[in-house]
C-alpha cells in the first residue's frame, strides 16, 4: 500500500535523475575547485645524477676531453599560471556550478510531478477496477434473476441472454481494468526506483480533487510566476552567464600575460673523475612574463568567434525555453479550468445515472420495464462512475502539472488542500 505522500518523499530521496543530477552537481564542484587550484604553484621534491666521460665542447668552443659527475639533492616550488584562461575559467566554473544546483531543484520538481501523476494513474485504475467490479456484481446478480424467471416461464431466454452478454462485457472490462492498474503500478515503481516486481496499491479508497493553486488566481500572474521561479530558467541563466564568461577568456583573457616562477633549493656536489664531494647548498630563481600570439592567444580569432557564436545559440535557446515555459502554463491552466467544469458536469451525470438505475429497477419490479431497459441503465451508470473518477485523476494531473509549470511544486503533502 502506498499514499501521495510516501510516493512524493520516495520520489525525492530514490529517484534516479535525482541522483544523476546531484552527481552532475557534484562534478561541477570537483570542476570549481580544480580552477581554484589553478593559481597555486606545485611542488616537485627529487634526486638528480649526472655524468659525463670524454669529448665535451667549452663555451669558447674548445674541445676537450672531460670526465665529471654532479649530482643534486633538493625541491623545487614551480608555478606556471596563464592568468587570463585561469581568472575566467574560474568564473565560468562558479557559473556552471549554480547552473548544477538549479539543475538539481529542476529535476526534484520533475520527479515529484511525475510521481504524482503516477500515483493519480494507479489510483485511477484502482478506481475503475473497484467500478467494475460493481457493475459485474449487478449484471450476475441480474443474470441471476433472470435465469430463475426463464426456467419458472415467466421470462423470454432472450432476455437472459442479453443479460449474459453484458455479464461477459464487465468481466472482460474487469481483466482490462486490472491490467492497466499493473501496468501503473510498474510504472510508478520505476519513478520511484522500486522494485517492479512489487505490485504497488494505492492506499486511498476514494479520489478527492485537490487544490494547490487558488483557483481564482489570474493567468498573467501565473506566467510572471513561472518566469521568476523556474528552476530551468535560473540554470539556463547561469549557463548564459557561463558562457559569457568564457566568450571574454577568449577576448579579453590572452591580454593578460602568463606567469611562470620557480624556486629550487637544496645541495650540489660532484667533481672531476668520479669524485662524490664538494657537496653544498644550492639555490635557483626564477621569474617569468609572456604572452601568447597565435592559437589559443592573442589574433585566435577562431576561437573568440566560436565563443561568441555558443554564447548566442545558449541566449536563443534561453528565450525558446521561456517560451516553453510560458506555453506550459497556459497549457496547465487551460486544463485545470476544463476538467473542473468536467467534475461538476460528471457529478451530475453521475447522479442522473444512479437515478435512472433506481428508477429502471421500481419499473421492472412492478413488470413495467424491460430487461434491456435495465441493462442500458447499468451501462449508463458505470460510464458515470468511471467518467467521473477520471474526470478527478485527470484533474489533479493538471494541478500538478500547473504547480510544476510555475516552478513553485516542492511535493510538500502539506501543500495539498481539497476542493
């Protein structure tokens, strides 16, 4: 058995895109540190030995005839930082790293609406299993009745074979009904990364539409609403920002020169022959500037236009995403208004139609109906029940559907208010 509460709580701690994006989150932040690091110089400890035996050139270009050996013994600190590509890659790393978290907030949304319009899905199929079964329990009871008439001779085989008819119709739309509820329940299990040979049932034996939006709440601020808080805006953003960060490392960045230091200390020694001695302190410094002309420097045009055209695809698709957006919520909203109207349309359908029922009844037990009037009526009745039970799935869907689309679903159970 499971409730919309578990299945939402499930959702946010079992749900694999969940994980795969706070793996991605994570990854940006191994990412923003490995730029930090960038400006910190390493440190190389080690041995060297080196030898020479014979002809050697001297700087006045004399040959002769050397044998030596040198052998060192120390660490060096070395730092080599191209600043330009380091100072805006450690901000295109920071940008890319809330694009993650929003990332991350996005797909917990996605998760908690999809596992709730699971549940709805399981729910509504428990549900017509349940309306059903009803409808098969009158048809045998009716068939049953009959029977008994046609062999007292008070009632035509005919009849009883138009009653069989419908019999073997709801148990034919009861083994539908039932495959369907599987099938929902392996597919809520999958959301919520559950085992799927479990058949998951839902614990609520009624649906009750629900309300998390107020429903007089217009559709322009429903839309400002969306633009402000989408979770997929703001990490659209932040890609945007990303990437104009790295559109000026390829401008602006190789203006800026590379630096290069070192600083070795420890001990020399060696000497002619093979002599080991004269061992002392040794110590080396280093400084550097330079720039870079040519590919990834200064005149790469190549690349600053490749960063300026990425930098312009990610702005259009920003926009096309808002348009998405936009079109969500008045998609969600068309809907939740729609199926309301549907609720209250269905209710009263419903009401007719356990009305004609009853009636259907008084006039066959007075020997004034006929058994195909009943039979109709019965129909009638279950197309109510389960057009009013979608009717409320299908609803709730959509109050979903429209809280996502606003960016305002946390799966809260608080949240969650009856109509």
């Amino acid at each position: 058995m499971i409730d919309l509460p578990t299945a939402l709580r499930l959702a946010n701690a079992q749900n694999l895109d969940i994980q795969i994006a706070r793996q991605k989150l994570n990854e940006a932040k191994a990412n923003r540190d490995s730029a930090t690091w960038q400006f910190f110089p390493w440190i190389a400890p080690g041995a060297s030995f080196r030898r020479h035996e014979d002809r050697i050139q001297a700087v006045d270009g004399t040959i002769l005839d050397v044998n030596k050996q040198s052998y060192t013994l120390g660490g060096a600190i070395t730092a080599q930082v191209d600043l330009g590509e380091a100072i805006y890659k450690r901000l295109a790393a920071k940008q890319l790293l809330e694009a993650s978290g929003h990332g991350l907030e996005g797909q917990r949304q996605e998760a908690t609406l999809r596992a709730a319009q699971g549940f709805f899905d399981l729910a509504k199929a428990k549900g017509l299993v349940e309306v059903v079964k009803e409808a098969l329990k009158i048809s045998q009871e009716y068939q049953k009745q009959i029977h008994e008439a046609v062999i007292a001779g008070i009632a035509f085989k005919g009849d009883e074979l138009r009653v069989q008819t419908q019999t073997e119709r709801s148990q034919l739309a009861l083994r539908q009904a039932q495959e369907q509820q599987r099938v929902a329940a392996a597919r809520l299990a999958q959301v919520l990364h559950l085992d799927p040979s479990v058949e998951l049932s839902p614990q609520e034996t009624e649906l009750e539409a629900l309300m998390l939006i107020e429903p007089e709440t217009a559709l322009d601020r429903l839309v400002q609403q969306a633009l402000r808080s989408r979770p997929e805006l703001k990490e659209s953003q932040a890609v945007i920002s990303a990437a104009h960060d790295t559109r000026n490392g390829a401008v602006y960045g190789p203006l800026i020169p590379t630096v290069g230091a070192q600083i070795f200390g420890g001990g020399l020694g060696g000497g002619k022959g093979s002599s080991t001695g004269n061992f002392g302190p040794s110590e080396d410094y280093y400084v550097g500037l330079g720039w870079r002309i040519g590919p990834g420097g200064l005149f790469d045009f190549g690349r600053v236009n490749a960063s300026k055209a990425r930098l312009e695809t990610l702005r259009l698709g920003g926009e096309k995403l808002k348009d998405q957006i936009v079109g969500q919520v008045v998609e969600n909203h068309t809907r939740v208004q729609s199926l309301f109207d549907q609720i209250r349309t269905t209710k009263r359908n419903l009401a007719a139609a356990d009305e004609t029922l009853r009636l259907t009844r008084e006039r066959k037990e007075f020997g004034i109906g006929v058994v195909l009037e009943d039979i109709q009526a019965q129909q009638e009745l279950t197309r109510a029940r389960s057009d009013y039970l979608t009717a409320i799935a299908e609803f709730n869907k959509a109050e979903y559907g429209l809280k996502q689309a606003i960016g305002g679903l946390a799966g809260a159970p608080s949240e969650v208010r009856g109509r």
